[in-house]
C-alpha cells in the first residue's frame, strides 16, 4: 500500500500492553551511521546514483542488495539502515530493538523493509532473533509495509540476477544528458517502446558522441535512472529487450518520511496480536 497521507501512521494498534515507535535521522539518510548501541559503527560507502548519495554498508550481502537495488528499474528509491525500531512488551523492562537493512520503494508505490544475512540460516539463529523478527514484521505490516528476509545464498547472489546487477551498478557513470534521453525516447517510440540492447547501445552512440563502450555505460545510466527498463533476472544478451518507463509511477517518499511525520513515529496500542 502506498503511504501518501499521514493517517497512514495514524492506526491504533492493539496489542495487549503494548506499543512501538520508529525512530528515524531527521535527515532522511542512513540513520544507524549517525547513532547505533551508542556509538558510531565503521561502515563501507557505496555512491549511489538512484539514491543520491552513499549508502553504508557493514556486510557483503548489504553490498550486493545495495547494487541489485541501484540496478533494477522497479526499485524507485531505497535506503539503507533507515531507521529504528523500538517494541515495548509488556514482559520486558526494557524495549525490543531492531535496526532493518534496508527500506525500498517499489514501482507500484509499495514499500519493502528488508533484512539481509549471508544465509537462510542465519535467520533462525536463535528463538529470541526469530521473535524479534516475526515482531517487527507485524508491526511494519500495520503501515502497509512488506518485511523481507532476503539471505545471500538463496536471493541475492543468484544468476543471472547478481552478475546483472553488478556490472550495471559499476558501469553507470557517465551522466545522461536531456539530449542523450530524448534519443532512447524517439527511438524506442519508433519501435513500439522496446529496443533491443544493442540496438539501444547504437542509438546512444549514432550521432558519433560515443564510442561502443561508453554508449552502453550510457544505457545503463538510463537503467539506473529508470528511463529504461531490463528484466534483471534474465541473462542480458545483445538482442535483451530494452523498454521505455513511460510510467515511472509515484515519485519517492522515503526521504521525506520524518518530514511529513516527524522523526519519531509513536504506536500508543498495536491492532494485531503478535504471537
């Protein structure tokens, strides 16, 4: 469910002496690189174009759903480690902690929060984890948000989806210029919306502002900035079809989310039993 109005975080939750909040950066940004258990953590930086900044990472399998994130049209915009999640119980003195991955942004205006781990397994590591887990996601679940446990092994480095992801995450750099879009644009119109990839690499390229190589860093620029659409999950070829994004659906909310309901979001009763 898209969030576009504040009553969306305005549900009573009903859950017996209980309730939560969401804390979030004033910002927007990455929230547990400005405090987290008390201190600052050393994370990696990935640059990125989609989000228009550097996202921190602190594992492999954050990096990989940070470039599969960046890579594929149908994530509008998407952050990681955005917030804090504090779920008061009744049986404990002091509230549950959890600090997802992630949250992204989905073409139909849907909203994903994720968690990431190196395997399946390492979900289950232990019961009170599995609580933990299975708490959050019910809560987020009273906003509309979907909650994903997405494990290395088993969803992110999967082929062809990871080799596609990585080489359009790392060869995007060159910026598209207005002229460079309205020539994806006439083209794929002329085609019917789709092009083949190697044909859209020549129409970046025709006017001779390109060499072949820089054209398709272009193209995956335009990927990147979801003027162009690939299915990422089938293996790209030079004969891949390439479509115009006519509908680039709802614009992003994630940045504005403490704007539009303050940086701390308070859940005074929950509406669903969490078992």
């Amino acid at each position: 469910m898209y969030l576009d109005t504040e009553s969306a975080f305005q549900h009573s939750i009903r859950l017996s002496q209980t309730s939560a909040r969401i804390v979030m950066a004033p910002s927007g940004g990455a929230f547990r690189t400005i405090v987290g258990h008390g201190s600052i953590r050393a994370t990696s930086v990935f640059p990125s174009v989609k989000a228009g900044y550097s996202m921190p990472c602190e594992a492999q399998h954050e990096r990989m759903h940070v470039r599969i994130c960046e890579a594929d049209p149908r994530i509008v915009d998407y952050q990681h480690q955005p917030h804090r999640l504090e779920i008061m119980l009744s049986n404990r003195s002091k509230p549950l902690v959890y600090f997802p991955d992630a949250i992204r942004q989905r073409d139909d205006g849907s909203i994903e929060v994720v968690e990431t781990k190196q395997t399946q397994d390492q979900f289950e590591r232990s019961s009170r984890y599995v609580d933990k887990l299975d708490y959050a996601e019910q809560v987020y679940a009273t906003l509309g948000w979907r909650f994903l446990r997405l494990s290395q092994d088993k969803d992110l480095e999967v082929q062809p989806l990871w080799p596609n992801a990585r080489m359009i995450s790392r060869r995007n750099k060159r910026r598209a210029t207005t002229a460079d879009r309205l020539r994806f644009q006439e083209a794929a119109d002329r085609e019917g919306g789709t092009l083949p990839f190697g044909k859209a690499a020549e129409v970046l390229a025709a006017d001779g502002s390109y060499e072949p190589c820089d054209a398709v860093t272009l193209l995956h620029r335009l990927i990147v900035g979801r003027t162009a659409f690939i299915d990422l999950t089938r293996r790209i070829e030079i004969d891949s079809p390439v479509k115009l994004i006519t509908d680039p659906g709802p614009p992003s909310m994630l940045r504005s989310l403490p704007e539009l309901f303050g940086s701390d979001i308070g859940f005074d009763e929950l509406e669903m039993e969490l078992s």
